[in-house]
C-alpha cells in the first residue's frame, strides 16, 4: 500500500446535498459524483488508502482567461477564493473514507497550478506532539 497519492484531476468541493439530488441530477451534484468515482479509481489503481493523519495539497488550475504573465506569476501562490479548502476536505474525506471520525490531524494547502491536481501524503499515526 502506498503512503502518497496523487489524483489527477479538478478538485471538488462539497456540494450541498438533499435527498432531491437522487433523482433531480443537478449538475453541481452529477459533477461531485463523477469527482468521486474517478478519486475513488484511481486510488484503487495507485493502491492508496487516506490514513488518520494526513498532508493534502489542492491544485487549482487557473482560468484559461488569464494571461501567460499573471499564471507565471500566481503559479504556486495561495488561491484565497472558492471553493473553501474545508469543502475540499469534505468531499475528499467523503470519497476515500467510509466513516472520517477517526482522521484527528490534517495539513491543507489550496494554491494555484498550471494542472489541477490533488496530492495526499499519509504521516505515520504515531506524530507526537
């Protein structure tokens, strides 16, 4: 089993869900649940399973309006809108966890990429602090 994963792929935050979004099928919600099945994938593929203490890092790929001068310059910079990286934290706990009680510590960083990707890094359970 491997301790990193990296979901190629936009990140999803979260939806706000009802029991509607069963047979409703609003596209924020058709999207989380094709983000899910595609996680789910290819962590199965890199033979990956989140552990209880855990390093993410959110890429976010910048818009194709902008210009090659402002993505040079925001590569790697913090990205300080929505989605909140607590909702992509949701969404991820959600699709790689059955029951996200027990995970007690995380590290999230949500910055701007060329690519959009996520990458997971497990910590050993054993962090003394």
């Amino acid at each position: 089993m491997s301790d990193t994963f990296e979901f190629k792929g936009d990140p999803v935050a979260k939806p706000r869900m009802t029991r509607a979004d069963q047979w409703k099928k609003r596209p924020i919600a058709e999207k989380y649940w094709a983000f899910k099945d595609e996680i789910k994938k290819q962590a199965k593929e890199q033979g990956f399973q989140i552990g209880e203490t855990y390093r993410v890092e959110f890429h976010v790929g910048m818009p194709k309006s902008w210009s090659k001068k402002k993505k040079r310059e925001m590569v790697g910079q913090p990205h300080k809108q929505t989605p909140d990286v607590d909702n992509f934290l949701k969404s991820l706990n959600d699709c790689l966890l059955d029951d996200d009680s027990a995970v007690w510590y995380v590290v999230a960083v949500k910055k701007w990429a060329e690519k959009s990707s996520i990458k997971v890094e497990n910590f050993p359970n054993d962090l003394d602090f």
